[in-house]
C-alpha cells in the first residue's frame, strides 16, 4: 500500500491507496448466471490481468 500511494506520473496523476483492516466474508459463491451478468472490458494493456 505504501508502494502504490506515493505513485505519480509524469502527467500528474495521483494515486491514493489505502488500507482496510475490514474482514471480509470467504466462501462466497457466485451462481454461473450472475457472473454471466458481469461485464468485463479487458485494456490492451494487460487486459489478462482483469
């Protein structure tokens, strides 16, 4: 997190990240038709990481 929070570009952008100490459900279990539902676009660059 600290990595990605003090992230610039040249261009100006700004990152911020933080860190959330929230626990979160595991097991979760998404039916096939809803993930159906889910539209991912991948980028051109690194469009194999989505």
């Amino acid at each position: 997190v600290n990595l990605i929070g003090s992230t610039t570009t040249k261009a100006g952008l700004n990152v911020k990240a933080k860190l959330s100490k929230k626990k979160y459900e595991t097991g979760i279990k998404v039916s096939n038709e809803d993930f159906a539902r889910i539209k991912i676009k991948p980028k051109r660059f690194h469009g194999d990481w989505n």
